[in-house]
C-alpha cells in the first residue's frame, strides 16, 4: 500500500504542467513541419517530450497515455537563440562600467530582471535562449549570462549557464577619451593582451597546484577566475568588432595567440572583408545588427548582405544577432528573413538563429536543434517562420509551455533603433 | 543606365519645345492589382505620356508602342510615404516647391523601394536616433519620386498644417488653436454668405469677396476640406483632446504617431479620423494600468474593424542605407506584412500603402491606384508585396521608367530566390 | 575708388614703355594657337603688344629683335574666369547689383604677381557675397611693378544661387523690377535695377554659380519667365553638374568647371564631367580652383587627367583660353595665338599637358613677365 501511495505521489509530482487531469509523463507535438536545424526536416512529424528533454523527433509512433497537441498548419522549431542581447536587465546603463578598460570581474548576472517586459516580447517572438552580455564600453565588460527569456520567476530558474561568455569589445566603442589605456587601438590591444598574458599564467599556476597541491596555495584572484574557464575551453569569448582590420586582430590575438574559444561578433563595416580568414580558422562569426553594408566600406554601389559575404568567404559557423535593443529582440527572426532576402540560403539562416549560436556559445549539447537528448525549447509557428507574417503561437521551455497565444496574445512587437 | 533609362532622363530634360508625339509605354502580361477595382491576371496597362491610358485583358497597341514583358511579376500603383524625413529635398526654409532636389540619391533609393510619392514636411533641424523629430516649420506637401527633373516633382502644395500645438502646446497654445479655428469658420460663413448673395443678385455695389490672408487662410481651406490636418495624439488622453477638436469643427484630419489607437477604434471611427500606424511602434503599458494601454501590434487590424482608415510606416520613415534592412522606407510594403502578423487582412493593408495614403496626402484623384487617367506612378513586383524576399523589379514615375533592378547597382546582384 | 586703384589705373593707361616699340619675333617655336589649328615648328612676330603675324613661314621683319625658341612649346595665355586675385578674404560689406568687385581690388596684391607667371594673363574677378553679388570685372595682369589693366570694368553680373524660397523670390522679383523697367530712360533706372536690364537685354553677361545641379533646375525656373528677353548667361557649375547634362545641352548652356573628376554615388567610378557635358551639346570652358600658385600650376596637370579620362585634347585645350575668352566678351583680343590679338604667351618646355612639361617664359601685351624684364 504505501508503495502504491509513493508510487501515486511520485507520480504526481512528476507530471508536467500541460493538463490538470490524468498526469502523462510524455507529450507528443505533431506539426506541419518540423524544422530539427539537425539532419532532417519532417512533414507531418512528431516531437515527443519528456521531463523536460527531447525523447524523439520524427515520424515516430505516440505512445499511448500521452498528452497530443495537434499543430497541423504549424511549423515547429527549436527554440530561438541570440548571442548578442542587452536588454534582459535593468536598462543600458547597468550593463557599461566605463571607469576601466579590462573588467573581467563584473558580470551581467545581478542585472537580470526576470520580470522585465523586453524578455516576454522576446519570448512570444520565439526566442527562447539569449547570451545577455554587457555592453561595449570598455575593452572586457565583463562576461555575460547565458539564459531562458521565460519559463523561471527568479535569475537563477533563468540562468541556463552562467558565465555565458566574456564579453570583449574591440574597437569603435571602447575608444577612451584620454586618461587610460585605450585611446587608440594600440593602447586597447596592448590592454587585452596583458590581461590574457596575466590570466593564462594565473590558469597555468593553477592547474598545476590543483594536480599537485603542495607549496603555497597560489593567490585567488576573483578577476581571473572566470577567465580560467576560457582556457578550459568551458566558455568562449564573445568579440564586438567591426572592420576588416578589427577582424584581424580579434582573430589574431584571441584564436592564434591564446587559443581560445572565440566568436567574431558584428563584424559590419566592410569586416566581410576578413571572412576568408575567420574561415581559415574555421571560427563562428555572430552577423548583426547590421544585415547589410554599403555605404561606408564598399566602393561599388552594391548593397551586400554582410552573412550572405561570409557565407560566400566559407565561413559555415555563421549566426546572427540582434544586438538588442537595436533591433528588438524578438525580431531576431526577421534579421533571419532579412539575410536571406540579401542572398543568404533559407535553411543557412534558420541555423544561424538555433544550431550555429548553440554551438558558437559551447552550449549545444543542451539546445538549438531538436534532436534525442537536447532540452525541449521548441516554438511554434503559425507557418515558415522567415515569413514575417507568421508568428509563434507557444514557446516551450524545458518541456513546459512558457508562451500561450491561446492564453492571450502578447501584442507588442517591434520598437528598436 | 538602361537606354530607356536614359531617353527618360534625358527628354524630361530638354526644354519643351514644339509639341511632342504622346510616348506609349506598355506593361504586358502581369497581374495588375488596381487596388481600386480588383486584380487582372495576365492583364496589360499602358501609359501615354505621364498617364495611364488603358487597362485590359488584352489592349490593342498604338504603333510604336514600347512594350514591356510583365509576366509572372505583379504589376501595382507605386507605394506612398505617408511621411518622409530627408527625403528629395535639400534642408532650406520656405516652401517645398523651392527646396526640391530631383537628384538626391534618397529619391534614386526611395525608387529601389517602389516608392513614388511621399509626404515631406520642412524641417527645422535638429531630432536624431533617440530624439523624436521636432514639430514641422511649415505645412507639409507631397513631392514624387521624378529624378532627374523638377517637372512633375511637386504633386501638392501645402498638403497638410501640423495642429501639433493642440496636443503639446501650453494652454495659451492651445487656446490659439481653438481661437483660430472658430474664426476660420466665422471667416468661412463670411464666404458663403457672400456667395449666397452673389448667386441671388443681393451683392452691395464694389462689393469684393472677403478673403482670408496670413495664417487664417489655411485654417479655413482646412475647413473647406483642402487641406487636412496632422495632429501627432499617441496615447488615450491625446486621441481624446485630438477627437473633440475634430468633432467640433469636423475638419479632415490624421492622427500621428498613434500607439493607443486600438484602445478606442470606435470613438477614432466616428470622428471620421485617419492615422498613421507604425505597426512595429513598440510602447509597454505601464504596470499599473487600470485600462489597456500600450502598443499592439494588432492595432491596425482593430482600426480596420471599425472603419478606420490608415496609412502604415516603418520604424525610421528615411530612406536608410545604415546596415540594418527592414526598418525603413527602403521596405515599406514589407509593414504590410508586419499589419498582416497583427491580423489585418491583405486587401487594407495594400491599400494603406496606396489608395489610403494617397487619400491621406489629399492627392488620391491623381495617385494611389490604377485607372485610367491618373498618373502612371507603377511599380512592378518580382513576388507578393508582402513576401519578405520580394523586390521591386521596375519603378515609373509619370510614366518614366527611373528604376530597374537588372541595371541599378544597388540589388542586380541579388537574384529572384523563386 | 581707392587711391592706389586710380593709381594703378592712371599709369595703365600711360604711354607704352620703350619696349614696346621693338619687334620681337619667336622663332622654331611648336605653337598651339588654339584658335587655328597647331603648328608644328613656326613663327611668331610680336610688335606693339600685339601678335602681328603666326605662321609656319613667316617673314622676319628687319630690325626685329630674334629669339630661337627650339624645343618650346607656345601657348595661349589662360583667360582665368571665376578668380579672387587681389580680392580681400571675408564677407563683403554690402552686395547688389551695383556693387563693383573692382572697388574692391587692391592692385598692388602680393598675389598678382606670382599668378601672372604662372600662364594667367588675363582674369575676371568676383565681387563676393551670395544672391545678386555684384558685377565683376576682367583684367590683364602684368607681373611687374605696374598694377593690371582694367579691360573692362562692368564685365559681367555675378549670381551665386541659394537653396529656398526666400533667394529665389528676392532673384524672381529682382527681375521682374528690371523687366519693368524695360523700355525706360536708362538715366532714370536707379543703379541697382540697371545692371540687372542690362543683363535682360543681353548686354551684360551674368555668371551664374551653382552648388547643386538642383539649384540650376530652380534657376531655370525663374529664368524661363523672362523667355521673352535676351539674357546671356554663363554657368559656374559643380562638379556633378553631369545629372544634368540633358538640359545644358538642349539649353546649348555656356559652362564653366573645375577641372576634376566626379565620382558616381556609393563608388570609385570616375565619371568625367566635362566629356558628359560636352557630349550632351554644352559649351565648356575650365576655371582653376584656387588663385594660389600651386592651385594654377595644377590646372595643367588636371587637364591632362580629364583628357586621359575621356575629354578631347582640342577641349581641354580651348576650355583654359578662346571658350571663357568667348564666354567674357573679350575673344577678339585674348584667347587665342592669332593675328590681331594681344600678345599674351606661355611658352613651355614641351607639350604644355605632358607632366614634365614646365612653364620657361609668359609674355603679357608682348612683355615678358617670365623670367623677368
């Protein structure tokens, strides 16, 4: 009897949210179509969720008890990913401590506003995963937060992974006016360097005392300590740069001198110039908010995709970005429609807002694809979502419905720049 | 440049001389969608000179005729700006007339957007990224999208006065507003009176017809419907304060920069009011909010509901070349498709950017749609005008050919993705 | 009128130094007469200041002073047309119609010198200002102690066109004051008016500078109304005056450029200003963009762009000497090496649009100015 009762309870406990009644441990979505940013794309497939992670995708069979939501019409894809996102807290002004250049130890973390409206229009805009980084003031803002826009009432139910990644920004912002390093670039180059010099040897102390602690304990810097995770290759670094020239230096200095995890992020301004060696390295570039470039670095009247140029350059590690609140959040899937409007292949762009920034952010063992085993972060679309005209009618975060147009449609959109 | 590019530029160039033979251009086998009396698949439109001269299944061909090939595109009336900021004139004070500059590259951009006309204001300088547009030195006009020649460029002067003083104005500001109207309309009586006695042979011996000089005049050709005013009324309160007036004095009128529209659709309604709707104007009602407030995306759809004509704008009304596509007049029939998102269906909102707006710019007899004997102002269309991979493929103004995508550098390089 | 002014004036009109009285006779010379044609060895007599003869197989008169200039290159002085030598820097005090820039010129300008020995020989000055500026005036330097000579003193109007309603207003009603004026006692029209019936007439030439092609197009707009008088008008135009090549050309327009390049739009694409011009059945002449000795020296080397670019040599050539001489009025007396004309000269080191060619002798009214006296 009891362990009937044990059994009835635990099985009470675990039901997910989705109906009131019988509790089924797995939920099926049928959809139209089923976009997996994995191998294949599926007509008239089949997404079977359980305790929150991905249980199968496919044309595979619904097991009986389970709870079906029946998306005919309906595009199904994982839940949207943006590297580049300011507005999860408190407002621009928390998110640039512009007294230093190097600030490794500050964080976006205690600026998350869990709460905040931005999140909820990003949410029902179908993005369900954003690297909340500081700002470009400074040469490293610090790191930033990788987190769910929905799903949680408090940061830590959030927080996905936390550090996201260092936040770096290298050139055309962080220039200062005088009284610290960082005028030009030579000051903000000579800056970043030491700082990676002074962290690699602290990571190198390091693990050296961890695999044979004897002498004295070396000192614990709480300014290094994250960066040490750089070099464990735990988290990447995320790179604000620009042109051409920016480009090459972020790849010179953060991939072939210190051999660390990076994304090339932006890289507007005639930086699609450098692609070719990005793809050299075989580096994620992060495109936005700028789709395109004309005006200021390309000299023959041509108006150029910018991802449609790196793709052309043999970058495949390609995402884009908001950079929000330049372009609001929840139009990251129209930055997808605008790339490819400018030339970039329809299927390169749905990856570049799921898989490739999964990927680039180290994360992709847990989201931006639907397959077997991944967190269950799936949107759902009233048709193709490049379409500017279709538009989510749920998110699903960790397998539970974080988004309900069916609950009432979350009506505003848009704003930015 | 295109020969017939070219021969475009050129002729309305040259100085008229003698009397031209009527040049014929024909648009053949396209879907012409009129936006006024329906769609003709695989139809044919033909301008002579600078109108539009015939519509049909099949038209029989004046000799000499240049024919264009149509088929498989979408052949529309060109797109109207509501609003445009820096677009084809030079920042001067005074009229619009004077301040035109046919070779502005804006209007050569605005063109690769299928823009044809468009509602400009003089400036007084100053606003910015984050600072909203400081209210307009003068009435606005509507200017048309001919480079290469100030013949044709002005479609109206003044179009429309600003009663922004209504909404933002201190009390004494607003109390001219008021005050100006009332003896507009006194003036106004004045005239019909006149008039009255006049056509009843009643008139005092030299008795002249009274006229209004200085600012009054424009306010009572408002009232006489020649003109229309813009009133900028966002929230509740300013919609309320912008209806009372208009009812009061039932004058044309736009609302501007409206993001609580939706919120009274029916009293908007039965003012008989227009707006201008930015369906990506974004506004988070406050938290405490007893009533909706905030933006919505499906403020159009709700207007539309009730009977509320409107134009659509973008997010930046400029022609931008900044980097970040899709948020200015560059794609301005691509906020159609964000209305649609928010549930508007697709006849308005074609017509918002079109007919509506034309309405809106008081210049509907002349643009806006296609029939015959308006202004060939024509754009032709690779795909659905509210398809996000959409581009325009040819742009006329005035029956000229001043757009091709296949010869212009600035998309020839993007193929057609169908 | 200052005091060095009437000066200046007075000795120019004084009698004509010794010099004059000799014949001098260039010899072996290459001459580009630019008027009739080139001459690939010849002879050039020079007496009274004027050219007296030019021609391959021209007699020596006897008594002539002889100068075998082999291996040089002869070529008309340059008639500069939009110049501010001797002009003060600043806003003017007052502008109109009856404003004189000569009033304003200090003769005795450190400036005038150098400009003579760099080939100009004869220049039209700008009154400054914006709108109706005032009426300019056409000189011929001379290099020396002695200040220039004043060809002609009311040469020409000067308009320098705004963008607006209120410069085009005060331009239209301006007009349409002298329009009234049309058939009245010239004593009676006041001093403002009267320049401005005079260019209605045809009688005096107006400069008209526009920053914009746009600012040409409204131009024409206000000028169109006066259809039924005769104004003459030559246009400063800018460097993209190309857009609008069409109309200068139905118009037959009499244009004066700076000799440069234009870039199309968003790109490197040179697109050559004058050729377009001149294509389109447009006049040409060339004006230097700067008075100073670097600027003038240039002109030659930026010719020699544009005729690399795409500009007939024989255009290029004309455009710095007969076309704004024929522009001014004054292509009777300058412009070009012929018969009859004053003999103002460059000779230089070789083909005057070779980049190694170098200037060796001007000669102003048959006066050496270069190298010296």
């Amino acid at each position: 009897m009891r362990i009937l009762a044990t059994l009835l309870l635990v099985g009470a406990l675990l039901s997910p949210l989705f109906s009131q009644q019988a509790p089924s441990r797995v939920v099926a979505i049928r959809a139209g179509k089923i976009f997996t940013a994995a191998e294949k794309t599926y007509d008239n497939g089949v997404i079977l969720i359980e305790d929150g992670k991905i249980k199968a995708v496919g044309d595979v069979e619904i097991p009986a008890g389970a709870e079906v939501l029946e998306f005919p019409t309906a595009w199904a894809t994982p839940g949207l990913v943006d590297l580049h996102c300011h507005i999860a807290g408190t407002g621009l002004r928390d998110i640039n401590e512009m007294v230093h250049p190097i600030n490794p130890e500050l964080s976006t973390r205690p600026t998350i506003d869990p709460d905040s409206d931005y999140l909820k229009d990003a949410l029902a805009g179908g993005v369900t995963t954003v690297l909340y980084i500081p700002g470009s003031g400074t040469n490293i803002s610090g790191f930033g937060t990788l987190m769910h826009t929905g799903g949680g009432r408090t940061i830590d139910e959030l927080i996905v992974r936390f550090p996201g990644a260092m936040k770096v920004a290298q050139a055309w912002n962080p220039e200062r006016m005088g009284g610290d390093l960082g005028m030009s670039r030579m000051g903000m180059w000579w800056a970043l360097r030491e700082v990676l010099e002074e962290a690699r040897a602290y990571h190198e102390t390091w693990t050296a005392y961890e695999k044979e602690p004897k002498g004295t304990r070396p000192a614990k810097r709480e300014d290094l300590e994250l960066m040490r995770g750089l070099f464990q290759r735990k988290w990447p670094v995320i790179i604000h740069t620009a042109d051409a020239r920016d480009v090459m230096a972020t790849v010179r200095i953060f991939h072939d001198e210190f051999k660390l995890p990076c994304i090339v992020s932006h890289g507007e301004f005639g930086g699609y110039k450098a692609a070719a060696e990005i793809a050299k390295r075989n580096l994620p570039a992060n495109i936005g908010p700028r789709t395109y470039d004309w005006t200021l670095m390309v000299q023959d009247g041509h108006c150029y995709g910018i991802a449609a140029k790196y793709l052309e350059a043999g970058v495949k590690k390609l995402s884009i970005n908001t950079d929000s609140p330049v372009v609001p959040e929840e139009e990251l899937i129209v930055q997808a429609a605008m790339s490819v409007r400018l030339g970039l292949p329809e299927e390169v762009a749905l990856r570049a807002v799921t898989i490739e920034p999964a990927r680039a952010a180290l994360i992709d063992q847990r989201l931006g694809s639907l397959e077997p085993g991944k967190d269950a972060d799936i949107v759902i679309w009233t048709g193709n979502p490049l379409d500017v005209r279709n538009r989510p009618l749920m998110s699903i975060i960790g397998g539970k419905i974080a988004y309900d147009e069916r609950k009432g449609r979350r009506v505003t959109f848009g704003g930015g720049w | 440049m295109s020969a017939l590019l070219i021969l475009s530029v050129l002729l309305a160039q040259a100085a008229p001389k003698e009397e031209k033979k009527p040049v014929y251009t024909a648009l053949v086998g396209g879907d012409v969608h009129t936006v006024t009396q329906g769609v003709l698949k695989g139809g044919t439109i033909v301008f002579k000179d600078d109108k539009i001269f015939k519509i049909g299944p099949a038209v029989d061909l004046p000799e000499g005729t240049v024919k264009i090939s149509a088929a498989g595109k979408r052949v529309l009336p060109g797109f109207i700006a509501a609003l445009a900021r820096n677009l084809g004139t030079s920042p001067a004070p005074g009229k619009i007339a004077d301040a035109l500059d046919p070779f502005s590259e804006s209007i050569k951009l605005a063109l690769a957007g299928g823009i044809t006309s468009a509602y400009v204001e003089p400036s007084s300088g100053g606003g910015g990224v984050f600072g909203g547009a400081p209210p307009p030195a003068g009435p606005g006009a509507v200017i048309k999208m001919s480079y290469g020649t100030l013949d044709g460029m002005l479609l109206a002067e003044p179009s429309g006065i600003s009663l922004a003083a209504w909404i933002s104005g201190s009390p004494s500001e607003r109390y001219e507003v008021r005050e100006t109207l009332t003896k507009a309309r006194a003036a106004l009586e004045k005239e019909h009176d006149y008039e009255k006695r006049r056509t009843e042979n009643k008139l005092k011996p030299d008795e002249k017809p009274p006229r209004a000089g200085g600012p009054l005049e424009n306010y009572v050709k408002l009232l006489k419907g020649e003109l229309i005013a813009r009133i900028p009324a966002a929230h509740a309160e300013d919609l309320r304060r912008a209806l009372d007036l208009i009812n009061e004095f039932r004058f044309k009128a736009v609302l501007t920069d409206v993001v609580e529209g939706w919120t009274m659709a029916e009293e908007i309604g039965r003012a008989r009011a227009y707006c201008l709707v930015e369906p990506r104007g974004k506004e988070h009602a406050p938290r405490n909010s007893a009533h909706p407030a905030g933006s919505s995306i499906e403020q159009a759809a709700i207007l539309r509901k009730s009977g509320v004509k409107f134009a659509l704008l973008p997010p930046n009304a400029t022609v931008g070349t900044g980097g970040t596509a899709g948020r200015d007049l560059l794609t301005l029939f691509l906020e159609g498709a964000f209305a649609i998102r928010g549930g508007l269906d697709e006849v308005t909102a074609l017509e918002s950017i079109t007919i509506t707006a034309a309405e809106i710019c008081g210049v509907e007899s002349r643009v806006g749609s296609l029939e015959e004997g308006k202004d060939a102002d024509v754009v032709v269309l690779d795909g659905d005008p509210f398809d996000y991979r959409t581009f325009v493929d040819l742009t006329f103004v005035n029956g000229r050919l001043l757009y091709e995508k296949s010869k212009s550098p600035y998309y020839s390089h993007l193929k057609s993705p169908r | 009128m200052s005091a060095a002014l009437l000066l200046v004036l007075a000795l120019s009109q004084a009698a004509p130094a010794a010099d004059d009285d000799e014949c001098v006779v260039l010899t072996n010379v290459c001459i580009l007469t630019v008027g009739k044609g080139d001459i690939e060895t010849g002879t050039i007599v020079i007496h009274g200041g004027k050219i007296v003869a030019v021609g391959a197989d021209v007699p020596v008169p006897a008594g002539a002073r002889v100068l075998d200039r082999k291996g040089m290159t002869a070529f008309p002085g340059l008639v500069h047309a939009l110049s501010r030598l001797g002009m003060p820097e600043g806003p003017p005090d007052a502008t109109g119609a009856s404003q004189l820039a000569l009033d304003d010129l200090n003769p005795l300008s450190d400036a005038l010198g150098p400009a003579a020995r760099c080939g100009v020989t004869t220049f039209a000055i700008q009154p400054s200002g914006v709108g109706i500026a005032g009426r300019g005036a056409i000189l011929k330097s001379s290099g020396g102690a002695r200040g220039p000579q004043v060809v002609e003193k009311s040469a020409f109007l000067r308009i320098v066109l705004q963008t607006g309603t209120a410069p085009k207003d005060a331009l239209r009603q301006a007009l349409e004051g002298a329009r009234k004026a049309f058939d009245a006692d010239r004593k009676k029209v006041d001093e403002k008016t009267l320049p401005l019936l005079l260019f209605l007439k045809g009688e005096l030439p107006a400069i008209v500078e526009a920053g914009t092609p746009a600012e040409l197009l409204h131009f024409w707009q206000v000028l169109d109304a006066f259809s039924d008088c005769s104004p003459r008008v030559v246009i400063a135009a800018p460097l993209d005056a190309y857009k609008v090549a069409g109309a200068l050309g139905s118009r037959k327009s009499r244009v004066i450029l700076r000799p440069y390049l234009a870039l199309a739009p968003f790109t490197r694409e040179r697109i050559n200003n004058a050729a377009e011009l001149e294509r389109a059945g447009a006049q040409v002449a060339f004006a230097p963009i700067s008075d100073s000795p670097e600027g003038l020296q240039g002109i030659f080397f930026r010719m020699g762009e544009l005729v690399k670019y795409g500009l007939s040599r024989e255009t290029a050539l004309r455009g710095l000497t007969l076309s704004p001489a024929e522009m001014l009025g004054i292509d009777k007396r300058v412009g070009s090496i012929e018969a009859g004309k004053d003999a103002d000269l460059i000779l230089f080191s070789g083909d005057p649009l070779s980049p190694q060619a170098r200037i060796r002798e001007v000669y102003i009214d048959g006066r050496p100015v270069l190298p010296g006296e």
